[in-house]
C-alpha cells in the first residue's frame, strides 16, 4: 500500500544561514505511517506548486515569531525574530493547501500561522500581553505536560481524543488574540488562551499549540492525531491517483 507524501515546512538558523529540521517532525509523520518530505525555504512559486501538486499534505513546524505586518499591527520591542522568507512560504503553502483542500497540520507557529490567515490576529508577548500564572514557555526538558488543556466538546479534538481534558507541554511567548473568521476552537488552556484551532469546512485543517513532536510518536495521543491526520492524506493521495 502507497504511503501518503507529507511536505514539512524547514526550520532555518540566521546565524549559520542554513536549513535544519527537529528529528521529532518527521518522525512523527514516519512512525505513524507516512513518508515526511523537508520542503527547501523558498520563495519561488513554481517550486512551491510542483511540492503543492507532489504532497499529499502538510506539517506546518513551529519556529520564528510571525511577522505582526501579516496581521496588520506593527512589531512591539518584544516580538521575537521573524523571517520573511519563511512567512511568504509558509503562508503561500497555508492558504494553496486549503484551497486545493489539502489536509494540514499546524504545530505552533503553525497554529498561529492559520489563524492569521483567517484573519484573526496574535499576542506578540504573551507575558507582557496577557499575564498569566500558567508558564507558556516552559524549560527543558520538553517531553512533560507543563498544563492541561480543556477540549471543547462537540468539537474536532474532543471527538478523536475520546475526552475533555489533556495535558500538554508549552513552549511559545506569542499566541492566538483574536480569532480568525470561520475557524473553530477545538482547545483552550486553563486561562482561556486558544490551543488549538481547525477549519471546519475542510477535510483536514488542524493546528495546535503545544509540541508533540518532543514526545515519542507512538504515545497515544500523538498516534491518535496523527492517524487522524495521515487517514485524510491517504485518501487524498487515493484520490489523487484514481484521477
């Protein structure tokens, strides 16, 4: 049996001006049945097209900060460094994949990314910004639950999970304000801040805050989510092949 194709956004170092990828991204998409493909950083449309007509979904990584001017604000002292390249990737691939309809899983960044898509817009600092005595980001090491989460009912991750209640870990300064238009929350920490997000008019549109690529792939949430993610790229790529 054909295994689905999933393009993963690259990771990029300033100071060594090279790409780089945490073990955990494509190990989860391995692990759990499929084939992870590290897209190169570019900007070049017809490169990013043949991956967009070549993948049969995608893992959008956590990383930079998001560049505020995306969602119309100006950067404040404490927004984290940004890459333009990688906004213009990544938000290019974001928005082709939902509309081709090509499922997609957000981690992070990931998940702010879809929400600035949408047009919603993001805390630049959460400290300074939304005071909390939830830590949203935690020290090493990140393979721990830092906080529980609470899944809506009704909604996406309630219904895979099987519960209300999950516990995560928490590695982010920046996170989800306003909610972009036609997204539903699926997640929310114990101070109200928005964990996850989806698209419910899509086959598979996910994003999450917290980083599952730091536990073991085969733990049962991760196994869970990931089956869930990669079943709707098989039939894509089923689709695609009977086309």
């Amino acid at each position: 049996m054909k295994k689905p194709v999933i393009g993963i956004m690259p990771l990029y170092d300033r100071e060594k001006e090279s790409l780089w990828m945490l073990p955990g991204y494509p190990a989860l998409i391995e692990e759990n049945g499929g084939i992870p493909l590290l897209l190169p950083l570019t900007d070049n449309l017809k490169t990013l097209d043949y991956f967009l007509e070549t993948c049969d979904g995608f893992l959008f990584t956590g990383g930079h900060d998001v560049t505020p001017a995306l969602y119309n604000q100006e950067p404040s002292s404490r927004c984290g460094e940004t890459n333009r390249l990688r906004d213009t990737m990544d938000c290019y691939c974001m928005e082709k994949a939902i509309e081709l309809d090509k499922p997609l899983l957000g981690i992070c960044r990931g998940a702010q990314l879809l929400n600035v898509i949408a047009g919603g817009t993001l805390y630049q600092d959460l400290p300074t910004e939304k005071p909390s005595q939830l830590n949203h980001q935690m020290q090493a090491p990140y393979d721990r639950q830092q906080h529980d989460v609470q899944l809506i009912e009704g909604t996406l991750l309630a219904e895979l999970f099987g519960k209300t209640t999950l516990g995560v870990n928490s590695y982010h300064h920046q996170g989800i304000k306003e909610i972009g238009s036609q997204l539903t929350v699926t997640a929310l920490a114990e101070d109200g801040l928005v964990e996850a997000i989806y698209l419910p008019d899509r086959t598979f549109a996910l994003a999450v805050q917290w980083h599952p690529e730091f536990f073991a792939p085969d733990t049962k949430e991760n196994q869970l989510l990931l089956q869930a993610f990669l079943s709707h790229c098989f039939e894509a790529e089923k689709q695609a092949t009977s086309d």
